[in-house]
C-alpha cells in the first residue's frame, strides 16, 4: 500500500508552488503527503534559508504533510531511498540543476514523476 506523495523541496520559497501541487494531488488521489528537503554541503546557511525552510515547514503543516530534513550530498539517493522505504508512488519535483527529474524517472519510472 502507498503512502502517498512525496515533494521534494530545496530552499527556496519558490517550493510553495511544489508543495500546493502535491497537496493537491494528494487529495486528488486521497494519499498522504510527505515532504522531503534534502542539503548538500554545497548549501551555504544563513538567515535568509532558515526563515525559507521555516516558511516550508509552516506550508507543509498546513497542507497536512510531514516536512523532513536530510544532510546529503547524493540527493537522488536520499529520494530513491525515501520512495522505497516509505512507500512513495509519486515524487513532486520542480527542475534544477544536475536534472535530477531524469534520473528519478529512469529508476522510478516517468508517470511516477512530476515536475512542477
């Protein structure tokens, strides 16, 4: 059985759009929904990301989704690993760099992928 939709953020405040997108597919299909922020090393902190990340975990409280956080440098481990464990049969994604989208459809399969 699935456990729903996964959205994949970054932190940017652009990602509401990604979050509202997979809230809505998840009412659509009547599936939960769990989003994922996964940092790499590259990611510099600072003020400005904390209140993102803040502003994204409000965002996915409301939407009634769980918000995780994962330190990694190889993301699409971290997504592939997350569909697998947890049960996802959807990723949301929006595009960026390194095209990480293709590399889920190549494993995931591409109905099983939506970028936003």
């Amino acid at each position: 059985m699935s456990k729903g939709i996964l959205v994949c953020v970054t932190a940017q405040k652009e990602c509401e759009r990604l979050i509202r997108a997979g809230a809505a597919l998840a009412r659509e299909k009547g599936e939960a929904l769990c989003v994922l922020h996964v940092s790499t090393s590259l990611q510099l902190s600072s003020l400005n990301r904390a209140e993102t990340l803040n502003l994204l975990f409000a965002l996915s409280r409301e939407a009634g989704a769980v918000m995780e956080t994962v330190e990694s440098d190889r993301p699409e481990e971290v997504i592939l690993d997350r569909c697998r464990d947890g049960g996802f049969d959807r990723v949301v994604l929006g595009e960026g760099p390194g095209n990480i989208a293709e590399a889920l459809r190549l494993v995931l399969g591409k109905e099983r992928v939506t970028v936003v």
